[in-house]
C-alpha cells in the first residue's frame, strides 16, 4: 500500500494516515490490532492517540485498503 492507494481510494494524505499505513508496511506481522499499532507509534516517538488509530484503520477499511477479522472476544485484527 502506497500514499498513491490513499488518494486512489479518495483519502487525503494527513499525518496520522501516513503514520499508520508506515507501522503496517514495516510490520512482519501479518495482522496487527489497533492497540498494536498504537504501541508501535509510540514505540517510534509518533504521538497519536489510540481512538485516532480506530478511525484510520476504519477509514482504511470502507476504502478496502485493510481488512478487519475480528475474534471471540471482540479482538480484531487488520491486515
């Protein structure tokens, strides 16, 4: 997924989009939760808030940018 695919998929380049799509191409692991992907932001000095990072993935989904698979118990992973 590329900045292009942001655009193609009618999202505008902001910086919480950039940082959460950078934490999901650097990740080796395939499906990361939102709570995963917050840690990773924070573990880089990236200040984003977690509910930030919900509405991203979100927003990302509705443009099949990611996928959610969600687990019993509520947990849901994005890939």
């Amino acid at each position: 997924m590329e900045t292009q695919d942001l655009r193609k998929a009618g999202l505008k380049i902001t910086s919480p989009r950039l940082k959460v799509l950078n934490i999901l191409e650097r990740s080796t692991e395939r499906h990361l939760s939102a709570e995963a992907i917050y840690r990773a932001l924070l573990e880089h000095g990236d200040e984003l808030g977690l509910a930030t990072v919900y509405r991203v993935l979100t927003q990302f989904e509705r443009a099949c940018l990611v996928s959610r698979h969600n687990f019993e118990g509520g947990m849901a992973v994005f890939e």
